[in-house]
C-alpha cells in the first residue's frame, strides 16, 4: 500500500511537472510570436499619404483681350478647325476640334430637329412650325439634317466664329460657321440649312460678324425660306398637301 501511494505521488508530481513545463513553454511561445511579430512592424515603412494634384480648372475660352483688359474684337475667327466624330452631332450642333480643343457649338439663328425627334413639346411646335400634321416625319428630318451638316463639315474646309456665349439650352457655344464654296465664297451654313428646308428660323439678336445686322441676316433666311417652300426642299417636301 504504501508502494502504491508512493508511486502515485510520483506520478501525480512527475505530472504537474510536464504540465508546468508545457505552459512555460507556451508561455515562451507566445512571448516569442509577440517580438517577432512588433519587429516586422517596425520593418514595414509606414505608407505616405497620397497627395493626389489637384484638377486642372479649364475655363470657358473667352475673346481675346488688348492690353487694357477689353476684347480687341466682337468675335474671335477660329480657323484650321475639323469637325470631330461624335454621337451628339446633329443638324445644328457639333463637336469641332479647335486650336483651344475640342469645343462644341451650336448655330445661331436656326434649329433642326433633334435625331430621335426631340421632346414632346419642341417636337410638337417643330411640327406646328413644318406644317407636318404628326410627328412621324420629324425623326427624318433630323436625320437628314444631320448628314447634310456633317457631310458639307467634312468635305469642306470651314471656320468658326464665336463670342464663347453658351447656349442656355445646350451644352455649347453660339456660333456662326462658314464654308468654303469654289463658286459662292463663304456660305453661312445656318443658311444653307433654311435653304434646303432642314431647319427652321429663329429669333436671335446676335449682328453677323461680316457687319450685317440681327435684323438683315434674319430677313435673308426668310427669303430662303421662302424660296425653299416654293421648291418644295427638305421638310416642304414632307408637309401635308
């Protein structure tokens, strides 16, 4: 019996000894992940935030200005200017690579139909405007407007001028654009377009920068108007008879 406690004891001691040896060495362990751990952090440089530049601001062009502040012209004549392919183009509005970058402009004194016929409400008065008595034909129209601009801006060399005024309707400058004709010289293509029937004139104050006034160069467009309703070109082809 007394064998039998002292080897129990023995055991029981032998143990609590393995027991206090395996938690030391966790202990250890641990410690040891610790150190080992705080070094590679101290190891890894701390990231810099990253200071980013600031967004270049562009601002609208303007005129360009003499010595005293003022513009030196009414207009500013840009030239060796392309047109630039773009899904927004249509009859009257373009994108147009210019020495100042792409810019994008719409004509004055005339408005053509919209590619998908537009809004309801301007698609109604374009209509009224044409005489057309649907819609139906105005997505034509628009189209046909398009490809007649596009096509004389892409054959032709041309020039832009401007007042870099928006248009507060559009996301572009106002703009007069003249082609180059072998046979009539320079050629308004705001109307070119009255004169095909693929836009319609509208009220605007702005003098042509060839000295003519708002008032003149809106009474010529009505005389092509009327000339084009007369040879039935463009929307006069389509209207109800």
């Amino acid at each position: 019996m007394i064998q039998d406690k002292s080897i129990r004891s023995t055991l029981f001691a032998t143990g609590i000894l393995l027991l206090a040896l395996v938690l030391a060495g966790w202990m250890l362990s641990r410690r040891a992940s610790a150190r080992r751990e705080a070094a590679r952090a101290a190891a890894v440089p701390v990231a810099k935030a990253v200071v980013r530049p600031a967004a270049a601001v562009v601002s609208a062009p303007t005129l360009p200005l003499n010595a005293d502040g003022q513009p030196v012209a009414a207009y500013q004549v840009l030239t060796g200017v392309s047109l630039e392919d773009d899904p927004g183009n249509d009859g009257d509005t373009f994108l147009v690579k210019t020495p100042q970058g792409p810019q994008r402009f719409c004509l004055y004194f005339v408005d053509t139909v919209e590619t998908d016929g537009g809004q309801p409400e301007a698609a109604r008065d374009m209509a009224g405007y044409f005489g057309f008595d649907s819609e139906e034909p105005l997505r034509a129209l628009g189209l046909e407007a398009r490809d007649f601009s596009l096509r004389l801006l892409r054959a032709s060399a041309f020039r832009v001028i401007t007042r870099w005024e928006k248009d507060p309707g559009e996301d572009a400058f106002r703009a007069f654009i003249y082609l180059k004709d072998p046979e009539e010289g320079l050629i308004n293509l705001a109307q070119w377009l009255v004169r095909y029937g693929l836009a319609r004139v509208v009220p605007c104050e702005r003098d042509q920068p060839g000295g003519a006034t708002a008032a003149e160069f809106r009474a010529l467009l009505l005389e092509e108007e009327a000339r084009s309703k007369a040879e039935a070109h463009g929307a006069w082809n389509r209207r109800a008879r």
